[in-house]
C-alpha cells in the first residue's frame, strides 16, 4: 500500500493539459528485448491486475510493456463524454507520426465491467474502426478498476443504473509503464500529447 500511494503521488505531478484484422490477431505484445529489466518503481506494471481484453484473451499490465501506452477511461454505453474522448483519442492517433504510432498502443480501460464483456468491446472496436491490435479494450475486477483509476487521478461514480459521471483525462506511459504527461479536457489543443508520444519513441 505504502508503494502504491508513493506511485500515485510522483503520477499526480505529472504535466497535465487542461481542457480490420483477423479476430485471431493476439493483442498481446512481444516484449522488446531492451525492456525486460527489474521495472522501475513508479511504473503501473507494478500493479498485480489481470484483465481480459476485447478478444476474450486475459492478460496482465506488463503484457504491453515495451510499447508507448496512450490510456483512456471509458464505459462502451456512454453517450455523452466518451465518444468526445474517443474522438480526441483518433485525432490524437491520426497526428502521431507512423513510425512512432507503430510503437503506441492505443488503451481503453472499461469503469463499467460488468456490461462491457469481451463481446461489447469488440462489438464497440468494430463500429469505431478500432479493430485491429493497436487498439486494446480491457475490463477487469471493480477493484482493479478503480485501482487503475486511483493511479491515473480519474475519478468515476455512478449516477444511474446506466450512466456515470467521469474525468475525461488521457495518459501516456514510457515503454517501462511509467507515466509521463496527462491530458484533461475534451477538444483541448493535441500539440503537446502528441510531442510527448512522440518524444518516446525509439
């Protein structure tokens, strides 16, 4: 407990802006040779979660490592921010240099679990055009979730049966999980996120 809370205090200083393939295709990563060291302190590998992504396979955190992680919270269900958020995502993606975007892995974390199975989120990556391995779904455990959350400084709340009430803030993790800028807001201008993706790559 002590390192988790040490983590989300060095995460929470972070800079921050204000406002189709086969299904067979494994969305999980070869580790790159150069990031199979003892993980660094504060890298969210850290955190002991299991997940299951959009193609019914479990994996941990650590399965993306070696990858730029640009990482989102959202529930499928959403009408009103999410799509926002997602849209701000594909721009984001759209900006990114291709040589740098082969190296990003584009994550979307469910704070709705119990609705979003591996079948909704594929559902919701094939009517967004996010369907190949790039682009990674999970849903994990409530406690998990909100772990993942804690560590990220998004806040949700459920406010109906079907709705919640959210933070609309994109992060980016280094190769080693640890992270290094945060976007809050949607439509707020993409200049910065982008060069600090791009500012990773190898």
């Amino acid at each position: 407990m002590v390192g988790l809370c040490t983590c989300i205090m060095a995460f929470n200083s972070c800079n921050s802006v204000s406002e189709e393939t086969s299904d067979e295709t494994s969305l999980k990563t070869e580790r790159d040779t150069d990031f199979t060291g003892e993980l660094p302190e504060l890298s969210v590998y850290n955190l002991p979660s299991e997940w299951t992504n959009q193609n019914g396979e479990d994996i941990k955190l650590e399965d993306l490592r070696g990858n730029i992680i640009v990482a989102v919270m959202i529930y499928t269900k959403c009408k009103a921010a999410c799509p926002r958020l997602i849209a701000d995502v594909r721009r984001i993606h759209s900006l990114v240099d291709e040589e740098t975007n082969k190296q990003v892995k584009y994550v979307f974390v469910s704070i709705d679990p119990e609705v979003d199975t591996p079948e909704t989120m594929k559902e919701f990556a094939k009517e967004n055009q996010m369907d190949n391995d790039q682009w990674v779904f999970l849903r994990g455990s409530e406690e998990d979730t909100r772990e993942f959350a804690l560590v990220l400084g998004v806040g949700y709340k459920r406010i109906s049966p079907i709705d919640f009430s959210h933070s609309n803030i994109i992060s980016v993790f280094n190769q080693n999980g640890e992270l290094t800028f945060q976007k809050e807001g949607l439509g707020v201008d993409d200049e910065a996120i982008v060069e600090a993706i791009e500012k990773l790559a190898i």
